[in-house]
C-alpha cells in the first residue's frame, strides 16, 4: 500500500508539501512557506522520522519550511543545482524580513544553516536507491535547478521475486513546478518520462492560457524602447530567480543598448545562476548579456543612475518591498517613465493593487499606509514559468496515469473534475480530505 499525506498546496499556491510512505520508506517532496501570509504559515507537520527530501526547486512556497523540517526530522534533502545555494539565499532573506517586520519565524538562522548542510546534489536522470525505493529526477523546466520526481517504490530484488501480489501503484511522479516550452533561460522539461501510475501535479495555470511568448517579448522591447526614447528610466520589476535573467536575456537578444543595471537580489541570484552554466539552454548567453550589466548595491548609486536614461531590473516581483520602492518614490510623477511587471501579481499584494487601480499602497517608517498615485506608464506582462493550460492536458494525455492528485493552484477541484470528465481518476487533496491510502 502506498500512502500518501498532502501537506500543503491544497487548492492554493503555497506551503508545498507532500509526505509518501511507500510502506517501508517515508519520503516528503518540498516544504515550503505561503508567502502570501504575514506571519508566513508552513505545511502541516510530519510526525516520525522521514528517509529523504527530494526538492523539486529553490522558490519558497517549496522550500521555505525546510529548516523546520530538518530541525525534527534531519535527513538528506536532494536538489538539483543550483539549488542549495538559491536555497541559503532565500531563507536568509526571509529571517531578514521576518526581523525587520518584527516577526518571529519558527527557525533561527543556526536551523537554516543546518537544513543547508543536509543537501545533496543530484543529477537529472541519475537513478539513486533509498531503502527499497528507487528515484529519478528529471529537468522541469520552471527555472535552473527545478525537477520533477520519479519514484519506483519496491525496488528491491526480494520483495520483486516474493510470491506477493502486484501492487496497483508502484511508480509515481511529483511534477513540482514545471513547464514544457523552452524559455530564454532554459529548456523545457523532459519529455522522455517513464509510464507512471500516480501523477501528483501543479496546476497554478490549469485554468488559464498564457498570451503569447514572443508577442509579450516584443511587448517589452516596445515598452523600454519608447521610455528611452522619452528619455524617461525603464524600470522592469521581477522574481529575482528565472525572471530577472529571462528578462535580461530578452533584452539582449533584440539589442537595447543602453545602460542597464540591476538591483535587488536579483545581483545575488544572477550571479549564482551564471555559475552553473549547465543549468542553462545557452550557457554563453547569460554570460555575454551580463557583460553590458552593471550592479547597484546602494542609494547613493541608485540617486545617480536614475538622472539619466536606462534600464533597471530589480525586485520584489509584487512590489511588496525591494529596491523598487525607491525608483517607484523617485520616478512615480513622472511621465516619461515607466514601470514594467514580468509576472502574476497575486490579489492582495501592492502589485495587484496598483494594476487594478493605479495607485500603489506603501507603509510608511510609522507603518501608516499611504498611497502613490502613479503618472509614469504601468504595464504588466506574462513571462511565467509554468506550463500553460492547453500544455498541461497534453502533458497528462501523453502520460495517462492510473490516478491524479492536483495540488500548486487556486482552483484544484475544478480542475480534477475537468480531468475526471475526460476520463481520468483525478483528486484535488483538501484541508478536510489530504490524506490517501491507495491499494
Ligand atoms: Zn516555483
Ligand atoms: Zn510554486
């Protein structure tokens, strides 16, 4: 019997997390955070001791619970790289927040140090044994580093010649965030997976499609083009891990040529993502676009790059801090300029809110909310890293798999009743149902 316990990500994006029990192993994909919440919240905890952590990639919604994971259950935790190093990045800047915010996180930065310490790195399609379990990672395609899980449980050669009768589900795949179109940055997710029996999928955009990629391309050439030209600053607001580089290579790609700076941890990711190279689809192209790329690292900088034209990539991707609330104090009343968003503005984050009524809610060093009313252009664009909605059913078609588990989304049941009318055994795990026992 295979058991498997949803930890989070049930009909939501956030606190991914999934505990398998293969009857002898107990194995957990990702432990992340919701990241929407303040104080953040994390999945539900996993009582016993667990055998591996396979993480399928470095953002926090599947990674930021770790260190609390680690702290009862230590194990090893594979990843892809580079991940361990995105990883570190990451949780140190949420115990940053967390102190500044005067939050207390339920780990210290002695825990993240350690859930550090139990990674280990693993190379896509290198079959590795736990226990009477093997696993297999293949490339996922959302960003460097990412990586869907294979397991193939009752891998050992006795209990394979014992007499038992065959299991129903003995191999199962954990997708993580994944996309199946090559991007600027890297390729698309494997598409030589192995026949499977349990599929537990994301499903952030089973409801919708993406516009199309090169048409928002050019969007944003159109956009930064016109704001030099108006001798106005272009300041384009990203994730630091994929975007910020997908970005950079775009604008490379159709040859802006003017100063061009970025800002943020988006410096700290880019630089660690340009040293694995082989993580990348062009492993020149990053590289070559980063020698026109100049890093500022504090005010006195920031006050003097924005006197003349350019452009600037920085972070939060939601507007909900970063350097880009400085060049957005600076530059909002002025008309020449323009503000560019590279992804999904979550409802509830400033971005959102400035998207749908143009004014842009900040707190204040007394924590008192006021408002900028925004003269300079906004736009916001879709440069995601998840597979599109027409993709998806494709990629479930080809893999037809006994039974689906849709978690990573905001409408999970519809999508598994969606699936369901097609034909499938598909299930979105719930707060009140999370918990699978499958024969
Ligand atoms: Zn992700
Ligand atoms: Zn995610």
């Amino acid at each position: 019997m295979v058991r498997l316990e949803f930890l989070g990500a049930l009909s939501i994006v956030g606190s991914s997390g999934v505990l398998v029990e293969t009857g002898s192993e107990r194995i957990v994909f990702d432990y992340g955070t919701n990241i929407q919440e303040l104080p953040p919240t994390f999945p539900h905890v996993v009582k016993g001791k667990i055998d591996a952590v396979f993480l399928s990639h470095a953002h926090l919604d599947h990674s930021g619970g770790l260190a609390i994971l680690m702290k009862k259950n230590p194990c090893t935790i594979y990843a892809a790289a580079p991940s361990k190093q995105m990883v570190q990045m990451l949780l140190k800047d949420s115990l940053k927040i967390a102190k500044h915010e005067g939050i207390r996180l339920p780990f210290t930065t002695k825990d993240a140090q350690s859930a550090i310490n139990n990674f280990k790195h693993i190379e896509y399609r290198k079959p590795i044994t736990i226990g009477n379990t093997k696993a297999i990672t293949y490339a996922a395609g959302h960003i460097p580093g990412s990586m869907m899980t294979f397991l193939r449980i009752g891998n050992n050669k006795t209990q394979a010649s014992s007499k038992r009768k065959k299991r129903k589900y003995n191999t199962l795949l954990y997708t993580g965030d994944f996309n199946t179109k090559d991007t600027q940055l890297i390729n698309g997710s494997d598409t030589r997976l192995p026949e499977l029996d349990i599929l537990i999928t994301e499903s952030t955009y089973a409801d919708r499609e993406h516009p199309d990629r090169k048409k928002q391309e050019k969007e944003l050439i159109k956009i930064v083009q016109s704001t030099l030209a108006n001798d106005g600053i272009a300041v384009v607001s990203n994730f630091a891990i994929g975007r910020t580089q997908e970005v950079l290579l775009i604008l490379g790609k159709y040859g802006i040529d003017y100063p061009l700076y970025i800002d943020g941890m988006a410096k700290k990711a880019t630089t660690i993502i340009n040293g694995h190279p082989q993580a990348l689809r062009d492993p020149t192209s990053l590289d070559k676009a980063l020698r026109k790329v100049h890093y500022i690292t504090n005010e006195r900088q920031r006050a003097k790059i924005i006197k003349n034209p350019c452009v600037i990539l920085t972070t939060s991707g939601m507007l909900s801090g970063g350097p880009v609330i400085y060049y957005l104090q600076k530059l909002y009343e002025d008309r020449r300029s323009s503000l560019t968003l590279s992804g999904f503005q979550v409802p509830g984050t400033p971005g959102h809110t400035l998207m749908e009524t143009g004014r842009l809610p900040l707190e204040d060093c007394e924590r008192k909310i006021h408002e900028l009313k925004l003269k300079m252009s906004v736009r916001r664009l879709d440069f995601s890293s998840h597979v599109g909605r027409k993709e998806m059913f494709a990629f479930i078609e080809r893999l037809n798999p006994k039974k689906i588990f849709c978690v990573h989304g905001d409408n999970t049941p519809k999508f598994a009743r969606e699936l369901r009318d097609k034909g499938f055994d598909a299930t979105a795990p719930l707060p009140e149902k999370r918990v699978f026992d499958l024969a």
